[in-house]
C-alpha cells in the first residue's frame, strides 16, 4: 500500500512538474524569440516592451480569477483548461503574422499563466500524499526554473536558422501531453468536500493514500472548510490584520521591482548591451545562470529551517545588492563583459536564495486560515504589477539611463527592500501559525515579548 501511494504521490507530483517546466520554458523563449521577431517585424522598443509585458497583464487577469474559476469547475478541470490553453496559445503565437496577432496571442498566453501559478500549487497540495507534499511542491518550484533554463537552451539550438515560431511552438507538445494526463486523474477530495460529493472525495483520499484514516481525513478536511468561510477582504484591510496586509503586499511589490524578471525577459538585450556577442553568448549564457539559481533555491531550502526566515532572506538581498554594484560598475567603468555576467549570476542566485525561496511562506504564515487565500492573492497581485512595471520599462530604462543608471535603481529597490524586511519581517522558524497570528494581532510582537510595566519597547524581530 505505501509503495503504491508512493507510485500516486509521484504521479501527480510528475504532472504538476511538467506544467512547471511549461511555464517557466514560456517566461524564457521570448528572450530568445524577440531577437529575430523584432527584425522580421521591425518592432520598436516600445513595442518589444509591449509583446513582453503582455503576458505578464495577462497573468494578472488569469490570477484574479484562478481561484473562482477552481471552485466552480473543480482544480483537475481547471489544470485541464491550463494545459490545453498552454498548447493553443503557444501555437497561436508560433502562427503570428503580425505584432498584433502576436501581442494577443501573448496576452492569452498570459491568462493561462496566471491561472496556472495559483491552481498548480493549490491541485498538488491537496492532491498529494501527506509526506511528500512538501517536497512536491518545492518540485514545482524547481521545475519552473528547469523549464527556463530549457527556453534559453531551445532558442540557442534553432538560433541559427532563426526558427522564433518554433522556439514558440515547441511548448505545445508537453502541454498537450499533461492534458492527456489530467484527464486520467480524479479532482482533489479538497474540492468534492466544497461540493458536498462525501462519496467521490471518500474514493478520492482511498485512491491518493490508502493506508491512510479516511474517515478522519474527511473530519479534517470538513472543518477546514468551516475555520476558512466566512473569511472577507475588508478585513485585511481593518485591524489586527491590516499590518499583514501591508507587509504581504510591500514585500510582493519589492520582490520583483527590484528588477529579477528582467534579466529573465530580457538576458540577450542586457549581455548585448554589456558587449557579449554571438547566440552562445547571448543565449546559453542566460541558461547557465539560471542553473546557477535552481542551485541557491535548493540550498536555501536546506537552510531555511536550520538558520531561521530572516537570515536566508537578508542574505539573499544583500547578495543582490552587492551584485547591483558590481554592474554599475562595469558599466560605468567599461569594465570587461565577463565581470557583467559574474554580476548578473550573482544578482539571480541572490533573489532565488533569498525572495524567491522564501516569499510565498509569509504568505502562508501571516493570517489566519479564513484569510490566508485572498492574503497570498493580494501578494500575488502587488508581485504582478511590478513585475508590469519592470516588463514594461527595462528597455527603456537601458537605453535611456544606460546601463549603470538601471542597475542604480535597481540596487535602490534592494537597499529598500533589505530595509523593510529586517524591520518588519516576523522570524517565524519554528513558531505554529496560531502564534504566527498572534504577533501580527499584537502590533508586530510576539506574544513573550510584549512590553512589561518594566519596559515599553517594542520587540519586532
């Protein structure tokens, strides 16, 4: 019976995995695809800005809705639509005759993006067999940064010949194979629970983990259901909870406005502007460094539990502020393009060891269960419109301010967001999310540590 719910565990985990890879391979072939596109088009700045940031508006659309549309159609259903939408739309894009047709193709593309970032985590979650859940989920995680170290790759292979349709188009054949896969697997017994199918979330549990109390797991499941209704925005927005909020949505916002995504976007135009020349450089260049990040995320999952939130984070941010000096320097300087691409590697594996280990689990640990989904969907939005803002305006910024002068506001984000975050985020290893709670309940102190008629100072860390 284990092995087998092994077998299952593995199965959803390799499903969820391979849309991963998916959408993380979609974020990274434009970067490569734009070079050729822009001159078969004959695309403006502007308008090589505009086919990027399309995906992202897209994004913020698919998010807004993923979770509404998850609980009418059902998590499988809703990763089916992902899936398939992934294939149509990669296609669509690969078949553009125009920037138009592109720019809508993108946006769509962007949609199923965004409704995939929030299903995918949610179907694993409560479709995976409690002792490897945790492990699958950070799978997925990893799975999206292989899937953009494969874009980079892609569009260095077809370079030569210029294929960009193809390097569009190849996502098409996993998605549409995952589809086939979803098709094959029960909804989560989360949802059947949401709808009242006692019987088919009965089946559901038996089928994920059958040497488990299935009753009691139902028990379980049915007053999680309860603790979670009744959960409204505005009271994210009144106190005790309005401190969170704010703390969710600074540290979303900071995570991609200090500028990661725009090495993801756009690494060719940047190793261009550093001297680089050449697809090697400019393409499998960018893969090499996002190998160099799937390595720091692993590293900082080992770590995380060991050394305590704050330190990995702080470490992280102050890599990433290190490394914006070093490129304004080699800018400024003239400095030889290999010490820009030590920079932009520092830069990466600095976010992806710090933010981007770590964000989602202040998320998760700041309210309470009532609100603990539309608190990571307001984090998730803050992080989509500035990833908007950096879509929109990097080149831009590159060309106008030059090179050292975007590194400059970038390293101002970072100074910022190290600020932020070591006066108002909570150390949290070890601590239960009732008591998580409380310290947000408390004005940002823990519960030990409240003012005595000995001493009023506030205790934040």
């Amino acid at each position: 019976m284990l092995h087998l719910a092994r077998r299952r565990g593995l199965f959803v985990g390799l499903t969820a995995a391979s849309l991963g890879v998916v959408y993380g391979y979609d974020l990274s072939n434009i970067a490569g695809a734009l070079l050729f596109i822009t001159d078969e088009f004959g695309l403006t700045t502007r308008q090589q800005e505009l086919v990027t940031t399309a995906v992202v508006l897209g994004e913020i659309v698919g998010a807004l809705g993923a979770g509404a549309l998850a609980n009418l159609i059902g998590r499988r259903r809703s990763m089916v639509s992902v899936a398939v939408g992934y294939a149509v739309f990669a296609l669509l894009g690969a078949m553009s005759d125009s920037a138009p047709m592109l720019l809508v193709a993108r946006l769509l593309l962007g949609v199923t993006i965004g409704v995939s970032v929030v299903v995918v985590p949610v179907f694993v979650a409560e479709s995976a067999p409690a002792r490897v859940r945790g492990s699958l989920l950070v799978g997925y995680q990893a799975a999206t940064v292989v899937g953009i170290i494969i874009g980079y790759l892609a569009c260095y292979l077809l370079a030569d010949s210029r294929e960009w349709r193809w390097m569009l188009a190849l996502a098409a054949a996993p998605a549409a194979l995952v589809a086939l896969q979803l098709l094959r697997m029960p909804d989560t017994a989360r949802w059947y629970m949401l709808k009242g199918r006692v019987a088919e979330a009965r089946r559901t549990l038996q089928y994920v983990e059958p040497d488990s109390d299935v009753e009691r797991e139902l028990a379980e499941i049915s007053a999680a259901l309860r603790d979670e209704s009744g959960g409204r925005f505005i009271e994210m927005l009144r106190r005790p909870y309005l401190r969170a909020a704010v703390f969710v949505i600074a540290l979303g916002f900071l995570i991609q406005i200090t500028g990661v995504n725009a090495i993801v976007y756009y690494s060719p135009r940047l190793f261009d502007a550093m001297g680089f020349r050449g697809n090697f450089a400019l393409l499998a260049l960018p893969a090499m460094v996002q190998a160099a990040a799937l390595a720091a995320v692993l590293v900082s999952v080992v770590l995380v539990d060991r050394l305590g939130r704050r330190p990995v984070l702080l470490s992280g941010i102050g890599a990433m502020i290190a490394a914006d000096v070093v490129l304004i320097v080699v800018f400024a300087a003239h400095c030889p393009a290999m010490f820009g691409f030590v920079g932009v590697l520092l830069f990466t594996m600095g976010f992806t060891f710090g933010f981007g280990a770590l964000v989602w689990v202040y998320a998760g640990e700041s309210f309470p269960s009532r609100l603990r989904s539309m608190g990571s969907s307001a984090m998730l939005t803050a992080n989509l419109v500035a990833n908007a803002v950096i879509a929109g305006v990097f080149l831009t910024m590159l060309h106008s301010l030059g090179g050292a002068g975007t590194f400059a506001v970038f390293g101002a984000f970072a100074v910022a967001g190290f600020a932020f975050v070591y006066r108002y985020a909570p150390e949290t290893k070890g601590r239960q999310l009732e008591e998580i709670r409380h310290f947000w309940e408390n004005d940002g102190r823990w519960p030990d540590e409240l003012p005595s008629a000995a001493t009023d100072v506030p205790a934040w860390r």
